[in-house]
C-alpha cells in the first residue's frame, strides 16, 4: 500500500494546576490537556525538494519556502540526529546557527524579502532543525508544505509551543518514514514515558528537542502532556494519572498580555542563582502543594471540605508564584473580580500575563459564572470555561482532504478517520 500524500495531525493545549517553574528544577507537577484548545498541523507532499511553512499565527502573510538542498547537512551531527535518552540529548547549538541564519536569509528561506522577528525566526528555526536531522533517504516525499491551524493563544500559557511541537514532529516522523499511522487500539505507547521503543516516546523526545529550541530548558511536562494527553503528575519525565483532576470545572482568562516563557524561565534561573537559599525553599514549598493535592484528592473528603482544601493550595501557589516574580498587575486584576465572588484564581503558565485560572465550584450558581465572565470580558480579557483530560496526539490520512479543506474548516476535529492513542 502507498504511504499517505497528506497527514493531519493534532496535539492538544494544557493547563498547570500546580507546579509550574518549579518542574523545571525536578519538582512535581500538576497538569491536563485541554482537549477542546488544539493545534493542528497539514502536511502536504510536494516532487519540487522544497520545503514550505505557514505561519499565518505569528503573523507572517506569506509562505517560508526552502530548497532541501540549502540545508546544511554537513552540520547533522549524531548530536543532532540521535536522540535517545529524553533528559540527555542536547541541542545542536552549530546546526540551529545555521538554520536561524537560513531563516532570515532573503534568497533561501525569506523568498517575499518578509521581516522577520525573533519569535517567528525560532519558530520557523524548529522546523528545519526537526527536518535536517529526521530526513532519511527511505522517504518517498521529495519536500513538504505546512499548514497550521489553531485554537490555542500563542504565548498566553497553555503550552501552543508544545502543541507546534508535538505535531511538528509527529507529522516529519510520519513524512520521513521513521513512523506509521498505528491501527486503531494497538498499544503505541503506554502511560510510561520511559518506554523508549514506543513511536509516542519517539514523538515526545523530538518535540522536547523543539521545545528546548523554543524555551531553552523545559521541564517537559508541556510536551508530554501534548503527546499523551489526559490528567497528570508530572516529576522529572515521569508521568503518573491523577484522573479525578479531571472532574473538576475552571475557568481561564486570557488577559491578553503578551508574554514569552522563554524570558520568564530564564529570569527565575537568575533569582535562583542569585538567592539558593530564598528560592530553593519556595521551590520546594510549591512542590509540597502539588502533593498535598494529590494526597487531598483522592482522600475520600466532601466535594466541599474538597474544594476549600484546593483553594487554599491555589492561593498558597498564587502567592509563592508572585515570590518568583512571575506575577503580573493583570493576573491580580482577575484575582481580584473572581474573589467578588469568592471564587481563588492563580496563573498558569510561565505568568508575566498570559492566563489565570480560577476554580469553579459546583456550588457557584452559573448566573454568577455569567457575571464574572461579564466583567472580565469588558475589561478586554477573553474567558471560557474548561475541564482536563482527553486526547493527546491525533493522526488523521488526509490523502482525500484538500489543503482549501483544511484551510477553511471551521471544525477540522470533524473530518472523519481521527486516530486517538489514549
Ligand atoms: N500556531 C503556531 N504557529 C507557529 N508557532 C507557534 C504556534 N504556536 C506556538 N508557536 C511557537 O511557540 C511560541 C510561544 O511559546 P511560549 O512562549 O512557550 O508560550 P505558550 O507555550 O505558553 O503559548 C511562539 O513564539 C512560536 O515559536
Ligand atoms: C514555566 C513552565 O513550568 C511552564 C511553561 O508553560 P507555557 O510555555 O507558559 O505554556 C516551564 C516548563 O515547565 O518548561
Ligand atoms: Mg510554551
């Protein structure tokens, strides 16, 4: 049977309960996908040895397109090419020189002489680096157009980095041949993210490389929840279920404030390499409220006694979170209007702006939800309720679905034939 001319593949948003910037340093945290906020990705085969990407969400109007052959093999090391180990493989710093300079070249990549801005030279930047060092001469594709749809904030805290790419490395996976569409309930993976031999791990490792392109040092905790899904804790690469996270009702306020995570991680690095002994505690007080939820949840309590327990957490990892400066007058500002109706908020997210999230209780009549959204909405914040869980990846063969098809859907997740692997 031929291979596919076109795949569409889909990885969801997440969101951070608790734990955020503290993961990072090895410490446990909180999170779940969100399945209804997903970013999905068309890949399209083209005969002409041209790569071309769309990044209509960054802002640039017309297409990126590379020639193959004006990528820099020479610099595809091992380093690059081999990625076995998930906490160990290390970015090649000489090859992603390379490609970021490809980028803003105006006779290679930048065809339409664009400009270019730093966010959309990384994004663009990680998408070579996965081709250069992915491509294998078994792939029937001579080059591959992008198009990317999405439902997810850029930069606003729900991990659309992770979801760019978790589908960016699925897609070149299956494009360059190192992967198949598994048949539906075949076992692609497990909930293990250590099994290395899974095509799911595979997929996770490479959108952690893309994540560490855009991030610098993620935790990781984005990317895995992309590429499996569901409801989690998460420590040092290892996931485990926490379903009855699932039950529970948020709401999250985009206030719209730009933010990059990438400064945001490196600005705690400096305060923790300034102040060990300040921050190392505050590191270590958020990771006891990550298992201070674990222990409440499953704990048998009233859904009431329940609730107040984990608004009290929220408040604590609010205020510890402000402590590393990650705070912003916005998220107050949220804070400040769900508290009118005694609702607890906290960021989510790197902070600095971005999304807050907010407990909603089942006690909280839903004309005060409509209230509150009210309110933070006419202020120019943008609101939607949301629940955890769900699917991660999804691959669709869209061999039948034209690029117009794609590009014009108002609900791609309806095209039939979506394969879900949790
Ligand atoms: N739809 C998209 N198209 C292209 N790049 C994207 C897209 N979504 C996310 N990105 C990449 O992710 C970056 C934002 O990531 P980040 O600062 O981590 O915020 P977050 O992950 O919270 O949205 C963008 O600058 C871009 O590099
Ligand atoms: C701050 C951090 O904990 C989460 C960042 O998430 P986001 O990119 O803001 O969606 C960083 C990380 O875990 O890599
Ligand atoms: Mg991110």
């Amino acid at each position: 049977m031929s291979s596919p001319s076109r795949y569409l593949v889909s990885a969801p948003g997440k969101v951070i309960l608790f734990g955020e910037h503290a993961v990072v340093y090895g410490k446990t945290a909180i999170a779940g996908s969100l399945d209804g906020l997903r970013t999905y990705v068309f890949f399209e085969k083209r005969d002409d040895g041209f790569l071309e990407l769309n990044l209509p969400k960054l802002g640039l109007q017309h297409p990126l397109l590379w020639p193959i052959s004006a990528l820099p093999y020479s610099k595809v090391t091992t380093v690059s090419k081999e990625n076995n180990s998930l906490q160990e493989s290390t970015i090649n710093e000489e090859l992603l020189k390379s490609l970021k300079e490809i980028v803003l070249d105006g006779n290679a990549g930048n065809k339409n002489n664009q400009e270019i801005n730093e966010l959309q030279q990384v994004a663009a930047s990680v998408f070579l680096y996965l081709y250069a060092s992915l491509e294998d001469k078994q792939t029937s594709w001579c080059g591959t157009t992008v198009h990317i749809a999405s439902n997810l904030p850029v930069g606003a805290g729900l991990g659309s980095s992770a979801a760019y790419s978790v589908c960016l490395a699925t897609g070149l996976l299956l494009v360059l041949g190192h992967i198949t569409i598994p048949n539906y309930g075949e076992k692609v993976g497990g909930f293990n993210i250590s099994d290395s031999s899974s095509p799911m791990n595979l997929i996770n490792r490479w959108a952690f490389q893309a994540e560490k392109i855009i991030h610098g040092t993620p935790s990781g905790i984005d990317n895995a929840v992309a590429t499996y899904g569901g409801a989690v804790s998460f420590s040092k690469g290892v996931m485990e279920n926490v379903i009855e996270f699932q039950s529970l009702r948020f709401l999250l306020t985009n206030t719209k404030v730009p933010r990059n995570t990438r400064t945001l991680v490196a600005n705690v690095r400096k305060l923790h390499d300034k102040c060990p002994h300040i921050v190392v505690p505050i590191l270590e007080a958020i990771e006891g409220i990550s298992s201070k939820f674990k222990e409440i949840i499953n704990s048998g309590d009233s859904q009431k006694e329940l609730n107040q327990n984990i608004e009290e957490l929220i408040d604590f990892n609010h205020y510890l979170l402000n402590s590393l400066r990650v705070g912003h007058p916005s998220i107050d500002k949220v804070r400040e209007i769900a508290a009118q109706y005694s609702l607890h908020s906290k960021l989510t997210g790197a902070g600095g702006g971005g999304c807050v999230l907010t407990l909603l209780r089942d006690d909280v009549p839903n004309d005060d939800i409509m209230k509150i959204m009210l309110n933070l909405t006419s202020i120019g914040f943008e609101c939607f309720e949301t629940k955890v869980g769900g699917h991660g990846i999804s691959i669709l063969d869209a061999s039948t679905i034209s690029k117009q098809e794609f590009l014009s859907s108002e609900n791609i997740q309806q095209f039939s034939g979506w394969k879900h692997f949790n």
